[in-house]
C-alpha cells in the first residue's frame, strides 16, 4: 500500500500546470476528509484503500479538465472559505484588489449602501459585508443557480445584512442609489483565446465574455449606474489588464468624474473607478 506522500508525489507528476502541487495537496486532503496539514504530518502513513480510490476518481477528473475548486466545492477568496460550482464563476485573487480598493471608499463607521453587480457566488459582496458590517450590501446576479450559491455563503458566514437579487445589471435595483456600485463583468472577447486556457472552458461563459471586444457590460453598466450612484458616490469595475484605456474612456464618455485605473500586484492594470 503506497504512503500518503509517494501518492502526492505520484499524482503531481500527473497533473499539468504550475499548481499541480497544491491541487494533488487539495484533491487527497479532500478525499482523505482532512486538512493539507494532516498531510505533511502523516506523509509516511500508507494511503487507505477507499480514499485512493476516492483520490483517483478527483484525479481522473481534473485531467479531464474539471477545475480544482469545482471538484473541492469550495475556493479561498480574502478572509473566507467560499462554496462555488459550475454555475460560479472561481473567485480569483486578482479581484480581491477591487474588494481593496471598495473598502477604502466605506467608512468604517459608516452606513453606506453597496451594490454589487454580477456577485456570482457573492465573493465580493460578502468580502466587503465582512469588513463592513454596518453596511447595507445588495449583491445582484442573473443567474438564480449563483444566487442559491451566494445565499448559502452567507448563511454559512453568518453575513445576514446582505440581500441578494436577481436581475440584469442595474435592472434589479430600479430607483434604488447607492454609495459604492462595484462589479467584476465578463470582459473577455469571444474570441479571446484565453477561453481554451485553464479552468475558463468550464466556467459559464455568460460571466466571462463581453462582446466583440469583451466591454459591452462594462460599456452598458457605466451609463445605467450613474443614476444609482448618490452624489461623490463611486463605481469601481475589474477588467483586462489591457483594457484599462478603453475603460477610462468608456467611464468619461458617461460622465463620471475624478477617473483613475489601479493595478493588481502583478502590476496590471486591473479595476477603474470613477466619481459621479
């Protein structure tokens, strides 16, 4: 019977990628019900028969392309352990920059109201509830299978102050304003060929294309949520790292002001916002 870590040893060397190691660690800690810890711990002890098995079933799947955190359930995303399936799009660790960047718009004391918008499995949403638990948080999405998901991360973190809608952008929140409107559109092109790359041929396409040119949302949301947003309110929205021009452009045209692009810590740009 093989130890717990020859069989990590073997099973990197069968997984492609930069993160094979860690995905081996998540897949077997899964299938063993412990922590990665209990790994390292435990790496002389031979391997049960059940959770082998368990093991290569995860393995055979993600060699077939199934992202990790699919077969996982779950994603860290800032502070909080996440559930997400295919109906979520992967919380990213380029997007906790627009969680960053809201937070230094709220006050601490405060009582702003916070949109949102495309919340998916309420990453951002709950990120910005967690820091801000004053605030009133409303995170809004199309598809009714994400929002099950966001609900159940909430009630799971015990973040009951945000409420969660369902709807098309600014369509689910009509009359309503708000102090910070965040959002993480698609903004990939159709033929983006990042599309083949990765986890993004399993994620729903409807959150990660845009349009020819990847920015219709984006192009939509600057216009419709200017109304929504009080006044010296802001909308801060994470794209491309190289559509950062074209966003700026797109946020002028509409009116708002004070419009800046911060960069990610790869040094990208990565989320633009403006003041109304």
């Amino acid at each position: 019977m093989e130890s717990v870590g020859a069989r990590l040893r073997r099973a990197t060397s069968g997984l492609a990628g930069p993160d094979a190691r860690i995905e081996a660690e998540l897949l077997l800690a899964h299938a063993l019900g412990r922590d990665r810890a209990w790994l390292f711990a435990h790496a002389d002890d031979a391997l049960p028969a059940d959770a082998e098995a368990a093991f290569a079933a995860l393995l055979a799947r993600r060699s077939a392309g199934e992202p990790a955190a699919y077969l996982l359930g779950r994603r860290a995303f800032w502070r909080l352990d996440l559930a997400v399936d295919a109906s979520t799009l992967i919380p990213r660790a380029d997007t906790e920059r627009l969680v960053e960047l809201a937070l230094e718009r709220l006050p601490a004391d405060g009582t702003p109201r916070v949109l949102d918008l495309g919340t998916g499995s309420g990453a951002v949403a709950l990120a910005i509830a967690l820091e801000r638990p004053r605030a009133r948080v409303v995170g809004v999405d199309l598809s009714p299978q994400a929002l099950a998901v966001a609900r159940a991360n909430a009630r799971t973190h015990g973040l009951g102050h945000v409420e969660w809608r369902a709807g098309d952008w600014l369509a689910a929140v009509p009359g309503e304003t708000f102090d910070v409107i965040v959002g993480n559109p698609p903004y990939l092109a159709e033929d983006d060929p990042h599309l083949d790359e990765g986890d993004l041929p399993r994620e729903p396409r409807t959150a990660l294309v845009s349009g020819a040119d990847g920015l219709d949302a984006i192009r939509r949301i600057v216009v419709d949520a200017l109304p929504a947003t009080a006044p010296d309110g802001w909308l801060l929205l994470e794209h491309g790292a190289t559509q950062g021009a074209a966003v700026r452009r797109a946020f002028t045209a509409a009116g708002w002001r004070a419009v800046e692009t911060q960069c990610d810590l790869e040094g990208r740009e990565r989320v633009t916002l403006g003041r109304r």
